[in-house]
C-alpha cells in the first residue's frame, strides 16, 4: 500500500511537482552538500574497519550508526 503523501502527489501533478523542485533545490544547496560528503566518510570509514553498516544511518547524537527507523522516528 503507498503511503498518504504519494498517493496525494499521485492524484496532484501540480504538487508533485513543485515538490520535486524543491526537493532539488534543497539538496543542491552547499550546507546539504557537505553533510552528505560528511556521511559518506563516516561510511567509508565504518566499512574499511569491516562494520556491517548496511540498513543503519549515522546518529550525530550518539556518534553511532542505529537502525535507520530509530534514527528517522526521532525526527
């Protein structure tokens, strides 16, 4: 079943599409950009030291990687 928002941009092309122009603007800003360079050295990093990091996110609270739906229900 998709969820709540996609159907809505599904139905609304004009919403879809301003969202996915902002969305790309968003991303494309230089903050943004230097947090995602940030997250994939940390990454990397993990990896190299044989970290098994695949369906976790970073938490720059407690400087781990947790569970990707622990770390995005926080938000």
């Amino acid at each position: 079943m998709a969820s709540r928002s996609k159907q809505h941009y599904d139905k609304n092309p004009k919403s879809k599409k301003r969202k996915l122009e902002y969305d790309s603007e968003y991303q494309d800003n230089d903050k943004r950009r230097a947090y995602k360079r940030e997250l994939e050295r940390k990454r990397r990093k993990a990896a190299k030291k044989g970290m098994k990091i695949e369906g976790l996110d970073y938490d720059h609270a407690t400087r781990k990687f947790i569970p990707q739906s622990l770390n995005r229900a926080k938000k």
